[in-house]
C-alpha cells in the first residue's frame, strides 16, 4: 500500500515535504489516486465542472474557436488540454467548435495526461469526435506553432509545499509519523526555508508567527513552460481553478473522497488532495516571465458572458423535459454560492493578440 511505503520512507530517512507526500499519494504509477482509476463523476469522489454540464465544455470551446480567430487562423494550431480528466470538455468543446468553417481541419490536438486509467477514459470519451488526437507527457514536448492550451481543476492538485512561521522565521511544514502511533502520519515543524523565502509572496512574509503560507512550485512550472513556448510562438492559454483572487495566509489542503470531505493525511492514495490556487501569485510570476496576463475574472460572469444563458434556452427548446435539470446546472456553475465566484479564470498569452473573450482590459 501507498501507505505503507510512505511510512517506510519517513521511518528510514525522516519527514517529507508535503509536496513529496502529494506526489507519492496522487501519482504513484501503480497505486496512486489519480494513476489507477476514473475518480471523476457523480457515482465516484469528486465531480467537476465540464462534468455538470456539456454548455461548460461548449462555451469553453467558443473561447478556442474565438482565439484562433484573434490569431489570424493559424494552420496547423496546437489545441493543449492540461489534465483532461474523462475528456467531456474537449469532447463538449470540439462539438462546438465544428460550427467555425475551417478549425477543425486545422487543429492537432493534444491531451496532457499523467493517468494511464484516465488516458484510457479520455480515448473512449473522444473517439466519436474523429479528431486526431495524441497523448504527450510534458507540455515541453508538444509539437512548435501557435497554440491554445486550456486547462480545467490542473493547477489545484499539482504538489504544493507549507510554510509556517515559528519564532519570527518560516520553515518547510513537513509530514512525519506520530511518535505515539507510528502508524498515523502527521504535520511535524521542518528546517528554515532559508532562500526559499523569497518565493512567499512579499506582502505575506511577514506574517505573525504560527501562520501558515502555501508555496506552488508546480504551477511555477506551468508558467515556465508557457512562457519558453510563447516567447517565439504564439499562443493562449486558460486556467481555470479555484482559489482567491490575492495571495492569502491559510492551510487549504483539502483531501475529497466519495465527495466528502476527510483529513488530508488521512490514508493516502483514497482521496483527491487538492489545495486553492494562488492566481495573484501566478499572474506575477506570469508577468516576471514576460506573459501577458488577463483576469482573475470569476467563473460566474465568465460563462454568462460567454452565452450561457441563451446556451441554455437553446437546450432547453430541444428538451422541454430537461428544462429544470438544465436551470440547475447553470445555477451550480455560476451561482456565487455555488461554483461562480470561488472558481477563476486566468488567460496568459503572448504580447500583442487582441483581449481574450470574457475578459476585460482592466
Ligand atoms: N480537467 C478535468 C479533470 C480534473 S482532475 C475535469 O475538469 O474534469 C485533474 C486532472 O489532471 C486529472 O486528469 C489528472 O490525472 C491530471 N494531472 C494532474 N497532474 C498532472 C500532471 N503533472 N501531468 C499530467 N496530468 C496531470
């Protein structure tokens, strides 16, 4: 089990970060939570957006086929998805962008899955769509040329390192096993961060002690990497995620099994961890990196900008009989107290396309 080599691991050479943690619990190739099996849907741990409704995918779909246009048609056009999960929103935003003369052809699409169960899933979701469609494993790796890169809940579960601040300094919060119960995992105080301070966001380094700082090294790395690929190519991206606007103090880890909440350290390799994406963070290293950065814009007014109201009139003309199940799910993707205002949308582009839809220049 998972669990058991993780206890090995700390009992032979001590606490690990709880990035190293994540990674192991998530992405272990044999047993970890995402590696082995479909955790995504009604019936299993945890439900998504493009999950509630297809209009999610589909307007998400307009807002490829929109910023092709913004790019002058190019042909071919790298179409990305950042963990695609079933594979419903590119299958939902493929459908959509059928009605725009010319992208389909054009578009070479490509899937960025680390899941050999969720690849499988993604396969058989997208077979219909007769695209052609390929899995590569780093985002480094996908063929030159303009691109649009979307991405839905991929930042969330990318390992993330804790900091808290004890005695006027911050150290690495890292999980070891409780000295009673060398069965049970638990948050021990790690060495100083040293140089690593630099990465907590300026406003929030000086916190009162016991505070606690969530550093993203993996959604640095997003940024890296579209940054390299946009500096001489072309390209678009969209994140959408949940998380504050601004950089906040807090421990949000949050592990998800059968969609109920439970302790993150709680028998790893069960449940999803995921923890809030920090976007202020992520747009000023977007910027650092000579991107260009548009939003956090919420969700809500997001999709409603984009059309879904009328979306959904359409849908429910074609099947009066859905028309509640239809109304339900705009309320639960744009509703304030819903999905609408804690899920975010960032675009990060090259210099110089036109305003991305459904964001503004301010
Ligand atoms: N976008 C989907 C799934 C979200 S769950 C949806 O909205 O329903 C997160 C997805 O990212 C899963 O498909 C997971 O396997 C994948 N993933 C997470 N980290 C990854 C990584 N480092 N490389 C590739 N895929 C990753």
């Amino acid at each position: 089990m998972i669990a058991d080599r993780l206890r090995e691991r700390i009992a032979e050479s001590g606490p690990i970060s709880v990035a190293a943690f994540m990674t192991q619990a998530l992405f272990d190739p044999s047993e970890g939570f995402y590696a082995t099996k479909d955790p995504i849907g009604a019936g299993a741990d945890f439900i998504t957006a493009p999950e509630i409704s297809q209009m999610f995918g589909e307007l998400v779909g307009l807002w490829i086929a929109q910023s092709w246009l913004d790019m002058g048609k190019p042909d071919p056009v790298q179409v990305v998805e950042l963990g695609p999960g079933r594979g419903t929103m590119m299958s939902d935003a493929l459908r959509a962008c059928r009605a725009v003369p010319g992208l389909l052809p054009a578009m070479q699409v490509t899937l960025i899955e680390a899941s050999a169960a969720l690849k499988a899933v993604q396969a058989q979701t997208l077979g219909p769509s007769g695209a052609q469609i390929r899995w590569i494993d780093r985002l480094e790796n996908v063929p030159a040329g303009p691109a649009i890169i979307v991405g839905n809940e991929f930042l969330d579960c990318l390992p993330l390192r804790q900091a808290i601040r004890h005695a006027g300094r911050w150290h690495e919060r890292l999980v070891g096993l409780d000295e009673n119960d060398a069965n049970e995992f638990v948050f021990v105080l790690g060495p100083p961060l040293g140089v690593d301070e630099a990465l907590i966001p300026e406003r929030l380094r000086e916190a009162p002690d016991n505070s606690l700082v969530e550093l993203r090294p993996g959604d640095r790395q997003v940024v890296d990497q579209l940054a390299a690929r946009f500096a001489t190519q072309p390209g678009r991206a969209l994140l959408i995620d949940y998380g504050p606007a601004h950089s906040e103090t807090g421990d949000t880890l949050q592990a998800i099994r059968a969609h109920q909440k439970v302790p993150p350290l709680q028998d790893p390799g069960t449940a999803d961890l995921t923890a809030r994406v920090d976007f202020e963070s992520l747009i000023t290293a977007a910027r650092e990196h000579g991107l260009t950065s548009w939003g956090p814009v919420e969700q809500g007014p997001f999709l409603l900008n984009l059309g879904m109201e009328a979306r959904a009139a359409v849908l429910s003309q074609a099947s009066p009989g859905q028309r509640s199940v239809i109304a339900r799910q705009v309320w639960r993707l744009t509703d304030e107290e819903q999905m609408g205002s804690l899920f975010k949308l960032v675009c990060l582009d090259s210099p110089g396309l036109a305003i991305p839809p459904g964001f503004s220049a301010d």
